[in-house]
C-alpha cells in the first residue's frame, strides 16, 4: 500500500470550518462528523489547503517543533489518515 | 506531540441576528408561536395521504425527524414513539398535529414548547442550546447536556439556594456588540417525584409535563427571567464518573463541537445549517468559556456542586 504521505490529499469540498482561537474545528457536511483540531493541527490543516506537499508539511514541522524526522512522519499518517477515513480529506 | 484528534458525529443531537425575531406564546391551552399557525386537530387528510420520504434523525428516547415529501422539500415530521407527531411546514409556516389522535393540553404544550419550537427557530437561524440556565450577578450560568443529564434539578437547586432561574432546557444564544446573550426560550422547570421532593422543601404545586413521562412541571416561579443575560459561563454536564466533583475547562474545539451537539436543529441533514449553527458555535466557544462538571447523582451533594459552580464563576470576573 502506498505510503499516505506520497499521495496528493486535499481538503474535501465537503468540510466546512470554523476557527475557535487557534483551534479549528471541522465539519463533514454530508456524514456529520466533526473534527476538532488542536493548534498543530490547524497548522497543518492550514498547509493542506495551501496546497503543500506532505514531505514538505513534515520537514516544515521539523522545523518548528525541532521534533525529529521519524516521529513527526508518523504522527502525520496517522492525523491524515483519520482525516481521510472521515472524508475530510480525499486525493486530490 | 501532535495534533489532539477528536472524533464526534451529529448523528445524536444534532448568531445569527435576527432583527424581529419570532417568540413564543403563551396561551391558554398550548403556546404558539409568532408567524406561525398551529393546527392540533387529529391528522388532516393532506397530510395522512402523502407518505414520509425519510427518517433524517432519531435518538434512543423514540424521537426522530422525518422529511415529508421530495428532497429539499421544507415539510419536516418530527415524532415521538408511536403516537405524538407533529409536520412543520416551512412555507406555509404552520405547525400541524399529525398525530393518530387529538393531543391533550398536556401533551400539546410540551410537544411544542420543548420538541417543535426550538427547531422551528433553529430553522429560522438562531442558535438554540439544550441548556437549563440561571443568574448570577447579572449574568447567567448554562448548564448544558442532553436530556437526563441533570439539568433541571441542578436547576431547581439553584432556584432553592436564592437564585433566579431561567428555565430548564433551551436557551436561545444571540451576540449583541459582541457579547453573547442567552434567554430561556421559556420559564420552565420540570422534575420527577424524587428530586421534587429532594430539593424542594414543603409541597409545591406542579402540572403533569405529558402523558409520556412521569416528569412534574413546577407552576411558573414568579420571578423566572425572560430577558437576554450576558452569558458569564456554559458548564457542560458529563456522566456520573466517580464520587469527586471535578471541573474542568475545555478547550475551544472541545466547547464548539459540545455546542454543536446540544444544539437543536429542525433539519440535522441540511448541510448548510449545519455550517451556520458551526458557525455560530465557534463564536460562543471563542467568547465564552466552557467547562465540564462531573458530580455523583446524590442530592445530599448538590451544595457542593453548587459551590463548584460559583467558586468556577468566581474566578471569572475582573477584579
């Protein structure tokens, strides 16, 4: 199976957001689910919808968390694939 | 280190400013609501007629929402068990019993007042929380849950101890020069036998709530506020857990997406209301700070949740 961080994942249509400080949460407007995002999250929610890739949304956060490599690319599979589990996500 | 992930649907319960907001009346049989015709004579023909298209939205208690004709139709059938249900029709603006049997004063006043009306304005807008509130100090305190949370006898406990209550269930959520505003929807409080008893001292005199509950309504407290109050704090109350009374604050995706879950809504698939009471709910979560109160079931502890709650209010308030 393909690493989920080599695929092109975009913010689905379908989410709607609202920021609550530097929070965010989301919302699927067809399955209801929503989504609540702490302040790395929104950060990362945020470089998605810019359109960055996900290599570069981890070397990114490498960089402001000095977090290493390793752990930062596994926490991101697992935030993206619960996104993309509740369609908030999807490949774009 | 990353990213706190928290998962909730709509699938259980699912500000704007509305310059003439409509209100609710009440009459002397069953409370209407301004703009809006109500209709509580057994089913009509026109409506027995054409089959509902779709259950929307149901809960364990035996509600549920139903769209009643094509999709994107604004009729809405909202149904309790078997033998109570209700169409609103958004065009006509009208409320219809579409029940098998005419409603008793009882049963029509609650159907209405605490199912029907508060999705009716949630329809039209507003932001209507499943909240009991009261005053202090000039602002009112939400206690926020679903029903049988504990809401109207932390309530009534309240009223007891000297407070002046809003109501027990719905509150209405409005920003005004950006501060956020609650008004109970209407001055009720509605107790069984056993927290009747408990909180208040002597015999009071209550009506039956409806032929469906064992619930008592308390006759209107002279002094029940109907007036929008600041909103100095919403408490959101979780299950029994232990003996401890604990209280902590949420975070603010944690309050919105609380908000959003006893918030009321007449079409909990309709995505576009769903975005807007989103909307509104993050304002109230940025402008108001959420807790979450866990306390035994134990009336002998309610002045110790009472304390927790004031003490919680308390440390709000500017010097």
């Amino acid at each position: 199976m393909t690493d989920i961080l080599l695929r092109i994942l975009t913010p689905s249509p379908d989410a709607a957001e609202s920021a609550v400080g530097d929070e965010t949460v989301l919302l699927h407007l067809v399955n209801g689910t929503y989504y609540g995002l702490d302040a790395v999250g929104t950060q990362i929610w945020r470089m998605l919808k810019d359109g960055a890739a996900l290599p570069d949304i981890c070397r990114r956060l490498v960089e402001d968390f000095g977090v290493d490599l390793p752990t930062i690319e596994s926490d991101v599979r697992a935030f993206l694939s619960d996104l993309l589990a509740q369609d908030i996500v999807i490949d774009g | 280190m990353l990213a706190v992930r928290m998962v909730r649907t709509l699938s259980k319960h699912v500000a704007k400013q509305l310059s003439e907001r409509p209100r609710i009346v009440h009459g002397q049989d069953f409370p209407t609501i301004e703009g809006w015709s109500v209709d509580l004579s057994a089913k009509t023909p026109s409506v027995s007629a054409e089959p509902t298209s779709n259950v929307v939205w149901s809960d364990e208690r035996g509600f549920s929402i139903s769209q009643v004709g094509p999709a994107g139709s604004k009729r809405m059938q909202v149904t309790f068990g078997t033998d109570i249900s209700m169409e609103v029709d958004g065009l006509q603006r009208r409320v219809s019993n579409t029940s098998w049997r005419e409603l008793n004063s009882a049963d029509a006043h609650h159907f209405l007042a605490d199912q029907v009306y508060p999705r009716i304005l949630a329809q039209e807008g507003a932001l209507i929380v499943h909240a009991g509130s009261f005053i202090s100090r000039d602002r009112s305190v939400l206690l926020l849950g679903p029903s049988g949370r504990g809401k109207s006898t932390l309530i009534a406990s309240f009223d007891q101890s000297g407070f002046v209550s809003m109501g027990d269930d719905a509150c209405w959520i409005s920003n005004e020069d950006g501060f956020a505003l609650a008004e109970s929807l209407y001055p009720s409080l509605r107790l069984f036998q056993d927290s009747l008893a408990a909180v208040f001292a002597g015999t009071i005199q209550t009506a039956p709530v409806g032929s469906h509950t064992m619930k008592r309504r308390v006759a209107p407290r002279p002094y029940l506020e109907s007036r929008k109050v600041p909103v100095a704090a919403v408490f959101s109350i979780a299950e029994a857990r232990s003996d401890e009374i604990t209280v902590q604050r949420l975070s603010n995706a944690d309050a919105c997406m609380t908000c959003v879950e006893n918030s009321f809504a007449l079409d909990p698939s309709n995505a576009a209301q769903a975005a807007w009471r989103l909307k509104q709910a993050s304002y109230l979560a940025r402008a108001v700070p959420f807790f979450e109160i866990a306390y035994p079931r134990d009336y002998a502890r309610l002045p110790e949740v009472r304390r927790a709650i004031l003490d919680q209010v308390a440390l709000l308030e500017p010097a």
